[in-house]
C-alpha cells in the first residue's frame, strides 16, 4: 500500500553529516536523490527541516539569551537548512516550493496552507522552512501541525542511523528491542522519546500515523512511501 501524500521530516542532523555541524552540500546532495526516487513512487510530499545543525533555541537560552530571540534564530537556521534542499533537489531537476511559516518573500513564499496543498497537487515537493513561525515549538511539532493541515496520511520520521523505536537506548543498552508497532497511548505511557510531548499529542489527537526509519539506509525514504520499510509505525 502506497501513501498518497507524506510528510517528511529530516533533523538538522541529518544535513549535517560527518562534521555533526553545519551543511553538507555532498550530503543533501544525496537527501536529495533520495526524496527524488521516492517522489517518483508517484507520492505527494512536504518536507519539515530541523535546524540543529546550526542553532538550537535551547542552547542559546543556557547560555542567558531570552529564550523567545534564541528561538528566532533557529527558526532562520530551518529556513537555510530548507533553501539548501531545495537548492539540491532543483539541481537535480525535481519541481519544488519553499514556504516560510516567517514571511521573507523575496527568499521564498510565505506559508499559506491552500497554496501549499495546490503545489503538492500539481506534484511539487513543498518544504516548509521557519518551524511554526512561534517560539518554544520544534520543527517535530511543526511536521504534526503540517501534517494536520495538509491532510497528510503519515509523518515519515527519517531519523540519523536509528532504524526504529526501541524499548531503550541500544547504544547504551544491549537488551534493547525494537518495536515493529505501537499506539500513542504506549509512546505515552512508556515514556518513549520519539518526539516532543506537544508533536505525539498533535499527532495523537488528528490520527495521524508514524513511520520511524533510518534514512542512512539508502532507498528507505521510497519504501517508507510504500509502507514497506523495516521501521516503526505508530498510530491510533
Ligand atoms: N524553533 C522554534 N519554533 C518552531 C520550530 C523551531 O522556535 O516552531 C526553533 C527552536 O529554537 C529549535 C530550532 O528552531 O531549537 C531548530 O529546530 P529543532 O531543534 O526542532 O531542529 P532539529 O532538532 O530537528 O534539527
């Protein structure tokens, strides 16, 4: 069963590659093939960045920013993070539109929800850049919003070298398991730190499924499209 219209989410992180700082062109570069062949599985697709390879609010905050500037500027980080992708996927001869939730029109459109819906439709790749335009929110929560509004059928959670949810940290510990299925109430419950309490209870409250693979293993972001990844999938 193939999804007829996603929305993926890709962590700053993850545009980051070995450095762990910054943007990899090389490295979008291939993010960017990626979405390309999953596009052509015939999908409409959003993307939602982080921008943790550049700021986190967080950090400025601990460092005695105000909190609200501090956010600000991770949102901008999203914002570059977004126009490096599209850059990458336009090289690559992929049709796509940027909106920013922050209206900066001469770098790209503003956010408005049935503009973004006709582009998908006319079988753009839409990212949407600036997180939710609000401070104290993170892009996770910013790809449940999205998702929300779009009317998307899952949140494709393409995360950095983790190829699941697991009942603990496998790094740390051995008898970690990994979960092929799971309900909101469980993440819940059990604590799971998939995404941010406000991102689960978004994605909760609007049914939204989630599909947690690793994107470091080339082809899953198509067959997460499909439904056919070796993954998690969360839902109601
Ligand atoms: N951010 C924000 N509001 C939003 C989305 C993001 O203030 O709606 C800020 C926040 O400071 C966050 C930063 O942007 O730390 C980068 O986003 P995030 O940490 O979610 O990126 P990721 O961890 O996915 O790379």
């Amino acid at each position: 069963m193939r999804y007829n219209r996603v929305l993926l989410k890709i962590s700053g992180e993850a545009l980051a590659g070995v450095k762990g700082f910054g943007i990899d062109p090389e490295v979008v570069l291939n993010i960017a093939k990626q979405i390309k062949d999953a596009h052509k599985k015939g999908v409409e697709m959003a993307v939602v960045c982080g921008g943790g390879n550049i700021w986190r609010g967080k950090t400025g905050a601990d460092m005695g920013m105000e909190r609200a500037s501090a956010d600000y500027m991770g949102m901008l980080a999203t914002i570059m993070n977004g126009l490096a992708l599209q850059n990458a996927l336009e090289s690559i001869g992929v049709d796509t539109r940027c909106m920013t939730a922050i209206e900066m029109k001469e770098v790209a459109e503003p956010y408005i929800r049935r503009r973004a819906v006709r582009h998908l439709e006319k079988g753009r790749i839409v990212i949407f850049a600036g997180g939710t335009g609000s401070p104290y929110f993170t892009t996770d929560t910013t790809a449940a919003l999205r998702a929300a509004e779009i009317n998307a059928d899952v949140i494709l959670m393409a995360k950095n070298g983790v190829d699941g949810v697991y009942s603990a940290d496998p790094k740390i510990d051995p008898k970690a398991t990994k979960y092929d299925r799971l309900t909101y109430l469980d993440v819940l419950n059990k604590d799971l730190k998939i995404m941010d309490q406000t991102a689960i209870t978004l994605c909760k409250d609007n049914d939204i499924d989630l599909s947690v693979f690793n994107m470091q293993q080339e082809g899953n972001i198509a067959l997460a499209c499909e439904n056919k990844v070796n993954g998690t999938i969360i839902s109601k």
